[in-house]
C-alpha cells in the first residue's frame, strides 16, 4: 500500500476505533434504543484519554531539527505541566525523522526510556508513540507531509468540550440501498482539511431514495475490516444546521446485493471538535442533492486554542 493510501486509512483506523458503527439493528431491539445505545457510546469514547478531544497540537516538519519543550523558544512548543523545558529535538531528512532526549528528560516508548531512535510515522507498521508525562505523540504522515500529533490527557478542548445536538430519531432515514459494484473497484481521490490528496478504493456506488430523490453515495472500504465501508458526505444542511466540512458515516457491506444506510448515525468529524486533525472532505461525487436531517448537528462549541 503506498504512504498517500496508508495515511488515509490510518486516520480512517482511528476514527473507527473512536466512533463504532453497528450497521444493523440487533434482535429484539427496536430502532431507537439502537441509536440511542450508539450515541453513547459514541461519547464515551470521544471522551476518552484517546479521544479526539485530547489532541493538543499539530506541529508540521520541514527537513532539519526541531527543538520541542515547554519554554516558548522552542519550535515544538509542549504544554508546561508534563514537558521539561528543553526536552530534546527531532531531526526531519530524507533518510527519515529520528527523535533525540536531552539529558534528564524521560521519554519513554514501549514502557522503556529512551535517547534516541527512529520515529515510524502513522503511515507504516509498527508506529511509534512516545509518552511524557501526561502527554504522548506520534509522527504522521499526510501525502508528502510529516507532523508530530501531541496528546494530552488534561486538554483545554476535553475540559471545555459541551454537548452535540442531534436530530430526533426518525426511522425514515434509515434506507436500503441497492449495491452497484464497480468493476474493477473505482480509485477515489480524497482531499483532507490541510490540502493534501489521498487515495482510496470504492467498491461500488450505493444507490437509494431519499426524501423523493434518487441519491448515490461512493463508500470507501480498503483499509478497514471486512464488516464496515466508511461514507464522506455533505448535502443541503452542510455548512448550516450541520458541520462545514461534511460528516462521516460507516455501513456494513452489502447482503444479497442491499446495504442498509442510517443516517441517524451520521456523525460529526474530528475537525469540528479540535484544530489537530486532518479529516479527509467528501469527494464530490458524495455531495447529496437532499437535505440529511437526521444524525448530529452542529457543534457550537468553543475549545479555546489556536492551530499550530
């Protein structure tokens, strides 16, 4: 799998690890209490020391070294209740990004501290993720792109973080799709909040009627498991009643030729929560010609930070 499809997916993977998605309503369980069990544990795990909302920073890498701690004259500023104030520098060539301690700082991967070794970055096996103190962090890559993502279990977003309205429960948005499979599966750009493109695969076109209308939705499925095709889209309440930048929906695959797509568990981005993130944007053909009244609204929310 190349660096531009494996950065897409190891998002992707996060984001499935953090929201769920159960396709199909149980036996025995009626439509509601399903929703309602899903949107708990939806922020249960937003909420979580893993969740989105303790992303505290997003620092991108040129080639060169890059001094991170918590005193201001670093160029990796950390927060000042875990950081030293130097702690040590991070060194970006063409070769790689290798990670170095300053004395006296306890950097620790694997449960053992460490000096000096190689950053892998979220887009290959084996990535490597470094703790200090409270905090933790991680190189990532987007396209051509490096970053350091920062963790923090005690972030201003988590603490400030409110509530996310939702539409009322309706079960007519809950529809049946007929599965048009591409032959061979479609490669599908996706172009994310920091302005790099990714590339994944469409299985096929999902295709249904929604409010009147025919609708078709793109689902992309390389990269997670065999029971879930994750769905980008917008329609007529982007950027209004519903997140700007889209929001994101997983199904299961398809059963005897038919997925089953409920909107009711249309879910905002991480974007909408924290400006640490690069959540990819729906491509266009997944721009719905309908309006989506059903799943999350908007977060009005203010976390209170700065992008970096």
């Amino acid at each position: 799998m190349s660096g531009k499809r494996q950065a897409l997916w190891a998002f992707l993977g996060l984001v499935a690890v953090a929201f769920g998605a159960r396709p199909t309503i149980e036996a025995g369980e009626s439509h509601d209490a399903e929703i309602e069990a899903w949107r708990k544990g939806r922020m249960e795990r937003l909420m979580s020391d893993t969740g989105y909302l303790t992303l505290a920073g997003l620092f991108w890498l040129d080639e060169g070294k890059h001094t991170f701690g918590s005193a201001p004259d670093n160029d990796l500023v950390f927060p000042k209740h875990s950081a030293p104030a130097h702690a040590g520098f991070i060194m970006r060539t063409k070769d790689g990004t290798r990670i170095h301690a300053n004395a006296g700082t306890e950097l620790v991967l694997d449960g053992k501290r460490v000096s000096e070794t190689r950053m892998i970055p979220d887009s290959e096996e084996g990535t490597t993720t470094f703790t200090l103190g409270d905090l933790s962090f991680w190189l990532i890559q987007r396209s051509d792109r490096f970053g350091i993502r920062l963790r923090d279990v005690h972030s201003e977003i988590r603490k400030n973080f409110g509530t996310i309205e939702a539409y009322p429960v309706q079960e007519s948005y809950r529809v049946e799709a007929r599965f048009e499979p591409y032959d061979p599966p479609k490669e599908t750009p996706i172009l994310n909040e920091v302005g790099t493109t990714s590339m994944s695969t469409s299985p096929g076109a999902l295709v249904f009627t929604l409010n009147g209308k025919e609708c078709r939705l793109d689902p992309l499925a390389d990269g997670l498991d065999d029971e879930s095709w994750f769905i980008i889209f917008a329609d007529h309440t982007t950027g209004d009643e519903t997140y700007g930048s889209g929001r994101f929906l997983y199904t299961g695959p398809p059963v005897d030729g038919k997925v089953i797509v409920d909107f009711n568990k249309a879910y905002n981005p991480p974007c909408a929560f924290s400006p640490y993130t690069t959540c990819p944007l729906p491509p266009p053909q997944n721009h719905l010609d309908v309006a989506v009244r059903a799943g999350e609204k908007a977060y009005d929310g203010d976390p209170k930070t700065t992008k970096h």
